[in-house]
C-alpha cells in the first residue's frame, strides 16, 4: 500500500472531483463510496475497485470488512485522518473510502 499525506495529491483530488460532479462520474464511468460496508457490498456485488483510500485506524478496525476488496483492489493507499475528513461526505468518517466503476446500466 502506498502512503498519501498530501491533500493535494492527484489520486486524492481525482476521488474529491468524483464525489462532487455527476458530469465528470458519468464521463469517467466511476464513483466515489464511503464507508467499510458499501466497499464490502461493492465488493460482493462484483464491481470493480478501481483504487482504495484507507486511514490506518480504520485497517485495523475494519479489516473484516475490507479483507477480500483489499486481495483484488487494483491500488490501494494509507491516508491520513486530514486527508480522510477531506474525503469525507458525512460528519464523522470511518475512514474507508473506495472509487468504483460504473455498472452498465448505471453508466447512461
């Protein structure tokens, strides 16, 4: 896992830009989930995790949530608590957050 401690980090922006644009969601055909139960159900329905933010408190926490999407994620970074509250959509983060593809027929 790669570590990411800067706000400003391209990775980081791109996730930001996800959560907020419908129009930039529907052009790169992806989302932004938050929480260790929509990556698990992400997981489990069969969409692919493109990329996997996770602050350390929340690995160790969560693991169980997590463990499978973490064996097939194509990349997957350590954050920290600021750059997860920037990630955050909800008051208080629990510190997982994922970018997934689009299903077909979510995708039009």
């Amino acid at each position: 896992m790669e570590f990411i401690s800067s706000k400003t980090n391209e990775k980081i922006k791109y996730a930001v830009k996800l959560r907020e644009s419908s129009s930039f969601r529907k052009k790169e055909n992806a989302f932004f989930i938050e929480s260790p139960r929509l990556v698990k159900d992400a997981f489990l329905s069969g969409v692919e995790i493109l990329m996997l933010f996770i602050t350390e408190e929340a690995k160790e926490k969560y693991y169980d949530y997590i463990e499978s999407a973490l064996k097939t994620v194509k990349k997957s970074y350590i954050i920290t608590e600021e750059i997860a509250e920037k990630l955050a959509d909800t008051k208080s983060t629990q510190g997982v957050f994922a970018v997934v593809t689009m299903l077909d027929k979510f995708a039009n």
